[in-house]
C-alpha cells in the first residue's frame, strides 16, 4: 500500500500549512524595532514622503518615532508604501524579503508533496483558526515572526490551542516545522501547552523537508495511528465534559444538605463514631462523585472502542522518557498529600491506612525504646487497625505493618507475589514500598503520641482504603489481592550506540547525534506473565540510525555483510523494531546476540547483533556474527553512579543470568 493509499484509507484527506510566510503584511517584530535600518530611514525620508505615511496612517503625527517603530499599523503603512518609497524603504525591508523567500520556499515544498499524495491542500498565515476548523491535517510554524523569539512561539502555541479548543473531540492531526535549532527542546512544551496529543503529533526540522522520505515517514507514522488517535481523543473530550457535568450534579445534591441535617449526622453518627465531619463531607463527595462519573454514558460510550487497542501498532515516542506511568499508579494507590489535615479520628492520631515515617533527623534509639519496633531511616509503618477501632481508643493497641521504602528502578517493576505499594510520594520523592508480611507489630496509643510528641515519627501519606485493604487482607488470611491496580511499566534510561562493520569486520561507531535524544528502557511482563524488557527509542533516534545506515557506503563494510546490510536498508524491519520496542531479555554483556528479521528469508533470518554493557574488543567478528551484522546495536548503562541498568536487572530477576538465546560461536 502507497502513503498515498494509506492516508485516503485513514480519511486523511485536507492540509493545512501555516506559516508567517503567507501573511501579506509583516508585523513591527517581523523587522525588528531595533533594526539599525530604522534609523536611516527616518533620517532619509522627505516631508513629502512622511506626509504620505501620514495619510496612509494618521496616529503617525502624534507619535515619537521610537513608539511608531513597534507599532503594527505603522509597519503595514510603510509596507505598503515600499514602492512609493523607493530606494528609502528598501534596506528596511531587505532581510525581511529574503527570508520570506526562503521560507517559501519550505511552504512550497510542503504542498507540493502533500498534493502529490492526493490531499486538498491550503496555506494560511497567522489568521488560521477558520480554516483549521475542517482540516485532517495541520503542518504549522514553530515561531510566528521573524525575530523566533519567545512571543513568536508564545503566539504559535496559543493560536493552535485555540484552533484546537473547537474541535476537542476531532482534533486534526499536526506535524511541527521549523529552522531554528530549538524545535526539538521546544516540542514537548508545544505539545503540553497546545494540548496535542502525543500519537497525533510529529516535529520535522525545514531543512528536512527537502530531504527523500523524511516528510512521508513523520506522515506514515501519523497515518498508522490515526484511528486510535481519534479514539483516545474523544475519550478525553467525553472525559472533560462528562467530569463537569458530574462534578455540578454532586455539588448540587450536596448543597441540598441543610446545615440541621448535618448537625443530625453528627449528633446521630459522627459522634458516636469519632469521626470528624470534614473528613466524613470529602469521603462523601469522593464516592458520589465517582458514582456520577460512571453514570455520564458518554464517558463510557468513549471508552469501550479503547478496548480495541493494539500495542503493535503503536508509534514510538518523540521525546525520550514519555511521562512516567508511575505518577499514574502513585495517584492510584494513595490520597494527595493536602487530604493529611483533615484527620480520620477525632479521638486517634492515625487512621486506617495512614504511613509513618521516621523523621528526619529524629533519635533512632529513642524512637525504638519509646514503641518497641525494630526500624530505620528507611522504615515505614502502616496503620491496618480498622477505623471503627481506632476511633474512641477502641482498640488497646494498633496494628503495624513494616516494610521499607527504596527508589524506583528497575527492580521496582518486577512482578512477583511480594507485597508492595509500587509508587509513593514520599519527601516530595516518588519511591515505592516494600512490605514485609511476615513482619507485623503493634503500639499503645501512649507509645504513638510520645513518638510524635518526640518529633521522631510522622504521618507521610495515606493508602486508599483499596489498596490498604489488599495488604490488610494479606496479612490476616492471605487471600488473593483485592482491588490492587496492576503496577504499570516502569521507565528507566539507558544510552545506545550503532556500529558496522568495516572491511576487515572490525566493529566502527556511527556518529549519531540523534542519539543523544535518548533511549528509554521499559520493564513490564509479556502476555504469558513472563518479564519483559524493551529498548524504546524516540522517533529522532530511530531516524538518525536510519539516516546514517541508508548513508552508508557498502564498500566500506565488510564482505560479508554487505547482503544483510542490504536488506537493514531496503526493508522497514529496523524501524519497526526500534519503533515498538526491541526485546533486552537475551541481551548479553559478553557476546553478541542475534537480532531476528522480520521480513527476511530464512539466509536473512538475523540481521543484526545486540549486546548490553559488552567491552568488546576491537577485532573482527566471527564468521557466525559477520553474516548477521547488518546493524550492530551496543546498549548501555547511563554513567550516573544512581543510574538504574542491566545489572540491578539481573539481581531482580528481570534477566536470567545466561540467557537464553542463540550462541554467538565463532
């Protein structure tokens, strides 16, 4: 199937190009208020030449000329009296004209391709929210003026946004452009701040566009995902509105609540339970809202099509680390931070599900005298006595769970039967919690006050009753889990080198420096519940190692290579590899592994080699790896001394320690 063919397919079929380019008119900025040419004009002109600005534009009488200069109106008059002007207004104008000659030439490239591939193409300047109403497709400036400055890009962001705002539930597809060498650290902030969508939008540098196969390959990718882009975006949109709606229906029935009927809970109630009647209001809110969420249909009418998802098919990310899915799972598990001060006991210091902490600074062995338990500045203590018990001292002693507190890594996303809270924010710091169940304890009330009164303990966060409930289960009768979300994939990064071989097989780098985009490692599990690694490289990194791969002259690799490094080139089993994720369980650290083709026939059933951390030595390679060293991908740990890498991998369990895999034998 053509790109073409697939774009008609995905119901791609309208463009838009916006660039500063097709407005007709330049702005003061666009020339610049502290132009030198400024100056000279205004020194050059004639009476009768400023009479004729004057009447072109009045407000020119009565203002200083330093004010006029950064005046818009004032810039469109004496543009539009160039040719009046002459030789006066001409170095004014000069480098504005060429630059609008350069950047046209980018826009011209631009819709003649997208022509070329069967879509209804316009152009527009900065006056683009109309006509951005019914197009598939936005490819759009990064700076809206000359200068490229933070109001052009300022500009360019709001703009978009609002163009976007009327179409929330159909948001078109966008491809950013730009010459400035900034676009590649200013994409997630135009993403983030425009509100794109990350699998609907893709950045593409001017100097680029010119270039074979670079604009079809950021619009196949694009094209690829459109369906499930759509989906996800009006699941957002359904999400945003049915929340609204659901928030003022909960306000409303609890605004009917007179003041006497909260007096009655109370009295009736809160009372007699202990419980204060702002924290009970706030629970209350939490679960009649959440009750209402689950009502709007259009929330979950949005939501069953994401059932159909496919993660084959999904593209790499463009910025390197996407957002950490453990900021997800730490909302999940436990209640913000603020919700602290509203206690869960007017009688108790702790609730159900409370976490205690050591205090900084705070006396170890004080502390261990004054309650009795074994612990340390990486101890943690969990509240499982129920409320109903803590609550007017119902219960004598309060029952503990111990566990400690360690960074998030690698290991933290090793599945297994252990107990964990697998993201918290603790000291402002997202870490995760191992719980011991063989390691219960209790404390007097008297104990609990002292060591808060002591400043050697305090309440640091607070489980949801969900999860705090599925440990509390586990320990007393070891049931299966109860409620727990599934620890989402962790993220950690690593850094990636690309090798060939050269004529007599020696392994020689490519310099890349889209590789210092980055590379993310996820750790997850397979469908078979199996762990899993994978190497995530952004779509900037995959492009530089494909660019410098086609770029490689055959002659100067190795002879025997030369076969699969002709199928690395021609095929897209590379990029679809290095796009969804390129397996690391067999990834060894003193031999080559075989990277599998997808494509290829069985003489070209392996295609490159892969190693993690292997100091190899600089010699040929062996006649059973130089057959398969289309490509030679070298991963490595980050030299950070906190960096997480394949070695904590291997302690977790996440990689066997001789993996199983074909012998790389020489």
């Amino acid at each position: 199937m053509t790109l073409g063919d697939l774009l008609a397919q995905k119901r791609i079929t309208t463009a838009l190009v916006v660039d500063d380019v097709c407005d007709a008119v330049p702005t003061a900025t666009d020339i610049g208020p502290e132009n030198e040419a400024w100056a000279i004009f205004n020194d050059d002109l004639t009476a009768e030449q400023r009479q004729l600005i004057e009447a072109a534009y009045e407000d020119a009488k009565d203002r200083s000329f330093d004010e006029l200069v950064s005046d818009d109106a004032y810039v469109a008059a004496v543009w539009g009296l160039r040719d009046t002007l002459t030789e006066v207004a001409a170095p004014l104008f000069e480098q504005y004209l060429a630059d609008q000659a350069s950047d046209q030439t980018y826009v011209d490239v631009v819709v003649q391709k997208l022509q070329e591939l069967g879509l209804e193409c316009r152009t527009s300047g900065r006056d683009f929210i109309e006509a951005a109403q019914e197009v598939d497709l936005i490819v759009i400036d990064l700076f809206f003026n000359k200068a490229q400055d933070e109001a052009a890009l300022h500009a360019s962001k709001r703009m978009l946004r609002n163009a976007i705002e009327k179409r929330r539930a159909t948001p078109p597809l966008v491809i950013l452009m730009s010459r400035s060498p900034r676009l590649e650290d200013k994409r997630e902030e135009f993403r983030d701040e425009v509100g794109l969508l990350d699998s609907g939008f893709r950045i593409i540098r001017k100097s680029e566009l010119e270039e074979a196969g670079k604009l079809d390959r950021q619009l196949e990718r694009l094209a690829h995902n459109a369906d499930d882009s759509r989906m996800l975006a009006r699941f957002f949109e359904s999400l945003e509105q049915g929340m609204a709606d659901a928030t003022s229906r909960t306000l409303k029935l609890l605004r009917n609540l007179r003041l006497s009927d909260i007096g009655q809970i109370q009295q009736l109630l809160l009372n007699a339970e202990g419980e204060p009647a702002g924290s009970y209001l706030v629970d209350v809110f939490d679960r009649v809202l959440q009750h209402e969420i689950e009502r709007e249909r259009q929330i979950i009418d949005a939501a069953i099509p994401l059932n159909a998802f496919s993660a084959v098919s999904h593209p790499s990310p463009y910025v390197a680390g996407s957002p950490a899915l453990q900021e997800l799972v730490e909302r999940l598990l436990t209640q913000n931070s603020e919700r602290l001060r509203l206690p869960g006991s007017l009688e108790a210091q702790v609730t159900f599900g409370d976490v205690l902490q050591v205090t900084e600074g705070s006396d170890l062995d004080r502390l261990r005298t004054t309650i009795a338990v074994d612990l340390d500045a990486n101890t943690v203590l969990l509240v499982l006595t129920p409320v109903c018990d803590l609550q007017r001292n119902g219960a004598p002693r309060i029952l503990l769970l111990v566990g400690k507190t360690q960074p998030l890594g690698v290991t933290s996303w090793k599945y297994g039967d252990d107990a964990r809270t697998a993201a918290i924010r603790l000291d402002d710091e997202v870490s995760w919690i191992k719980w011991n169940l063989k390691h219960i304890d209790t404390v007097s009330h008297e104990q609990l006050s002292k060591a808060f009164d002591d400043n050697d303990l305090k309440v640091v966060a607070r489980l949801r009753e969900a999860h705090a409930l599925e440990l509390q289960q586990r320990v007393l009768s070891g049931l299966g889990r109860v409620g727990l979300v599934a620890a989402m994939p962790a993220t950690f990064a690593v850094d990636v080198e690309i090798y060939y071989p050269d004529s007599e097989g020696v392994p020689v780098r490519l310099d890349i420096p889209a590789l210092n985009d980055g590379a993310v490692c996820f750790v997850g599990r397979e469908d078979n519940g199996k762990p899993a690694l994978r190497l995530v490289m952004t779509d900037v990194s995959c492009d530089g190692v494909l660019d410098a791969l086609n770029k490689l002259d055959p002659d100067l690799v190795a002879p025997g290579a030369r076969a699969v490094l002709s199928h690395v080139q021609s095929s897209e089993d590379l990029r679809k590899l290095l796009e969804t994720g390129l397996d690391l369980n067999s990834a060894k650290s003193d031999s080559w592994t075989h990277i599998p083709s997808i494509s290829g026939e069985q003489a070209l059933a392996k295609m490159g080699l892969l190693a993690w951390n292997y100091d190899f030595a600089p010699e040929a390679l062996g006649k059973k790896d130089l057959p398969k060293a289309g490509v030679i991908i070298l991963v490595k740990d980050r030299e950070q001394s906190d960096a997480v890498g394949r070695d904590e991998a291997i302690r977790s369990g996440l990689l066997p320690t001789e993996p199983e895999c074909e012998p790389s034998l020489d």
